[in-house]
C-alpha cells in the first residue's frame, strides 16, 4: 500500500495503513477512512480507518487477552524483545522518518533528532524491565513480617499527540511494555502512520499479537473514540499527552471508575536570562528549543525574559539568528524550519500577534502572518516581537507557532513571581553564571522540570512531568515512570516462634 506514497520505502510493509488489532490489519467497521494531509504541502498523501466506539470493545479484548499471557512473561523475557523492538526501529530509521516528515512537517534533520531521542526511551526499558522490585517490612507487631510486589496493571490506553508521534508512543508504550502491560495506541488524526509503524515492528520484534493494537480515527472521531477507550472496564490505565482542557476531560472520564491516569499536558513555559549569563549559549539553547518543529513542543520556550543590562543586546542576536533560518518543506536540502502542523496553529498564532500588536509590541523580524506564497503548505515566516507584556494573549497562553515574544525585567524576585504566574507548571529554564542564583531559581520556580543553563531538560533517565495544571504523574526516569503502570500488592505473614 506504500506504493502510493510521495517517496519510496525500504520496508514495504511500514506502508500499511489499516489499524493494528490483534496482529492483524484491520479496517473500521463503518469502512470509512480519512485523508492524512502533509502539511507542507497542504496535500492528501494517504488515508487510515475512522474507527469509531464499536471498533473499541474488539481492540481492548485482544489486549486483554495478550496480557493474560504477557504479563506471566519473566522480566528478562520482556527485556530482551524491548531490546529487540529498539534495534527493528533503528534499522527501520530512514523509513520512519520520512513518514514523519509527511505527517508533521517538521525538517527531515529534526525527525531524524525525534527518532534518536525516541529509542532512548525503548533503549532506557530494556533495563527498568528487570528492575521492579519489591520490598520485606518487619512489623511493630511481634512475629509478623509484610512483604511488597509490584504487578503490571492491565490493559493501558494510550492517548499520543501530533508533534512527536513516535517520541511520546515509545516513552510510553516502552514503559507498558518493560512493566508487563498491554497498550492501545490511540495516535492523533495527523500522525497515524508513524503510530502503526512502530506497532507493527513490535510485532516483529516478538511481542505477542494484542500486546501493543493501533486504532486510528479523525480528528472528528477523537473524541468519542478516546471517551469509549477511557470508559472500557478493561482498560486499567490511561496515559494522556495533550493539551490542558482535554487532560480535564480524559482525567474526568477515568475518575468514574477510579482509572489510573498519566496526565502530559499543556506549558507556559519561562525562559529567563540574567545579564551575567553567557548570552552565546543562552542564544544557542533558545534557537533549538524556540524554533524546533515550528515552536510546536509544549516544553517550548513560551515566555522569554531578558533583564535589562542586556535586553537590547540580546534582541539584536535573537534578530540575527533568526534571519539564518530556511523556511521550506521538510525534504527539501537545508530546511531548518518547516511548516506547523495544522491549519488551524496558523489561526491562533496571527490572533495572538495581532493582540500584541495591539497592546504595544512591536515586531523586529517577521511578519506575524501567514505565508502567503501560495505553496499550499501551513507556513508561518519566524515572528520576533519585544515589548511583551503579561497581559498579552502569547504571555497567557501556549503559542505553539514560530512566534516569539521577549519581555525585559529588572529584578530576581520580579521575575520569579511573573514566571510563575500562570496555572501552568510543566518546565521553565533560567540562564546565569551566579550558583547561588541558579540554586534558588531551581527551588522557587513553580515548574515540575527545571533547565539551569540548558534548553534541554527531557531524557529517558530523567522524570518528565509537570504540577499544577501541566498535569500529574511522570513519564521516563527511575523507577517513576514503570511505577506508572504497576499496583502494589502487600501480602502480611504472622510467623510462630518469632
């Protein structure tokens, strides 16, 4: 089926476009299908089943029944096919990328990065597998002892966003999988193909059929979809990636029946430099982190501040940096900033420049509009503004697009309370040279994931997650994130003769 693709694969049968149930390929059972639309060129280039509510129930049941099996399955046993996985994805890394490209936009170098940033996740499993433990207690209690362990919950759901499709369905299905759970993966409308791909190399990696099912939908039958996924009696464990108001949705529908829930959700996120920062590398770190897949991230820097000493200095490199950037479709030679996803990113982005502009910023690169170049792709020229305040729509909420907004500030204290006013707390970054500086700023910004000098503070080995409404639970690190997909059982002995 991947003959009709705008580019050639070297494993044919990752250009399968049928859901993934039970080993099978599988169509909804409605028989309809919808178009996936590369956003550089603003064109169909393939088509995956609209699965409804009556497609759940048979995609759960093959996961149940997997997990009867691949639960008893023995730590190393589960290592061993994870490493199995990991190395199939890494062979099969041209191919994935080039469906990235198509699906999401973004420079053929970036889902290159994506891919290697994604098998650290499948990489970091191999090993947590064969470290669940559990623990001995001696009670306050004369004679008696208490023992812990850890089981795999259940069937799990899934629920993966468009903007890195194959990172967030590694991170967490690696994390079912090393803990002895099954998945459903329920991929955004956008991105489905990459979704089916992994699934279907975990397949061949020797997971067992039902271990890890792939149902994709539209974007209008998401929600429906998601809802009956979140509802099945089943499903055990939800694990949502996404923005706020449907993290308050998903978590809603599993506290009906007390589910267990991973909630990754939307950021606003602070970037603050200090004027003894080295501004080379606060540049350096904000160039990768602001204009990455478009601005598209929800660790994006959303809200960046520059104290005054070196404000001015620091837009004029900002400016400068940005004027290197080339716009342009993913596959095409040099293309370091693609398109954005979606049509309707672009509405959102001009509302919120239009907004600024209004409440007195000004724009020192870019247009803030769309392109309009006709190449029927999502584009949107690098947008700078300065003189952005709190009370602009950029400041308040995700931006999302190759828009970036610079406030000054004058004070530590000034910019701490303005960085953490907000609902949001997923990440925040600080830059400076002062130890003691970057040791409170660690403390006291409200923020579950903190970068002190970096821009990049997600890995496989560290806990990712945000407070407050950036979600709950953590995803990646020690011990944290299989603890995610496992119960704890406690089991009490009285002992004679001690």
């Amino acid at each position: 089926m991947g003959s009709q693709f705008p580019f050639t694969l070297a494993d044919s049968s990752l250009g399968q476009l049928n859901c993934l149930v039970d080993g099978e390929s599988v169509v909804a059972k409605s028989g309809k299908r919808f178009d996936v639309i590369d956003p550089g060129s603003g064109k169909s280039w393939a088509s995956c089943p609209d699965c409804r509510e009556e497609d759940v129930d048979a995609a759960v049941r093959s996961s149940h029944r997997a997990f009867q099996s691949y639960s008893k399955w023995t730590p190393r046993q589960r290592a061993q096919t994870l490493l199995k996985w990991h190395q199939e994805i890494i062979a099969a890394r041209d191919d994935l990328a080039k469906i990235l490209v198509h699906e999401t936009g973004k420079p053929l170098a970036e889902a290159y990065g994506e891919l290697d940033y994604a098998t650290t996740f499948t990489w970091w499993f191999v090993g947590e597998a064969e470290r669940v433990q559990g623990s001995s207690i001696v009670s306050a209690i004369p004679g008696r002892r208490a023992v812990t362990i850890k089981q795999p919950v259940g069937v799990a759901a899934a629920l993966v966003p468009w903007n890195f499709p194959i990172a967030l369905t590694l991170r967490k299905a690696s994390a079912a999988l090393a803990a002895g759970c099954t998945m459903i993966v329920k991929p955004s409308p956008e991105t489905p193909i990459t979704a089916l791909s992994v699934a279907r190399l975990a397949l061949k990696a020797g997971f067992p059929p039902g271990a890890l099912n792939v149902l994709t939908t539209s974007l209008e039958g998401t929600p429906g979809l998601a809802e009956a996924l979140c509802l099945h009696p089943l499903v055990k464990k939800v694990t949502f990636t996404g923005s706020t108001r449907v993290g308050k949705i998903i978590s809603g529908l599993c506290a009906r029946n007390l589910k267990k829930s991973t909630m990754e959700l939307g950021g606003n996120c602070p970037f603050i430099i200090f004027d003894d920062a080295n501004l080379d590398q606060a540049l350096g770190q904000l160039m990768g982190l602001k204009w990455r897949h478009a601005g598209q991230a929800c660790v994006s820097s959303n809200r960046v501040y520059v104290q005054r000493g070196v404000y001015d200095k620091f837009v004029d490199l900002v400016i400068n940096a940005a004027a290197l950037l080339k716009m342009g479709h993913g596959m095409a030679e040099g293309t370091t900033l693609g398109p954005v996803t979606t049509p309707r990113s672009l509405d959102r982005a001009e509302e919120m420049a239009k907004d600024a502009l209004a409440k007195g910023a000004k724009i020192v690169f870019g247009t803030g509009l769309r392109d309009a170049s006709g190449s029927g792709g999502y584009f949107m020229e690098p947008t700078v503004l300065t003189n952005i305040t709190d009370d602009m729509l950029m400041s308040q909420e995700e931006i999302f697009a190759p828009l970036l907004g610079i406030s000054v500030f004058d004070t530590e204290d000034e910019v701490i309370q303005r960085a953490n006013n907000t609902a949001m707390g997923l990440t925040s970054y600080a830059f400076t040279k002062n130890v003691d500086r970057l040791w409170r700023l660690f403390e006291l910004l409200e923020a579950g994931m903190v970068g002190l000098n970096t821009g990049n503070n997600s890995s496989a080995e560290a806990p990712f997650g945000g407070i407050k409404e950036s979600g709950s639970g953590k995803e990646s690190g020690k011990d944290v994130a299989i603890e995610e997909f496992m119960i704890t059982k406690s089991g009490t002995f009285t002992i004679e003769g001690l």
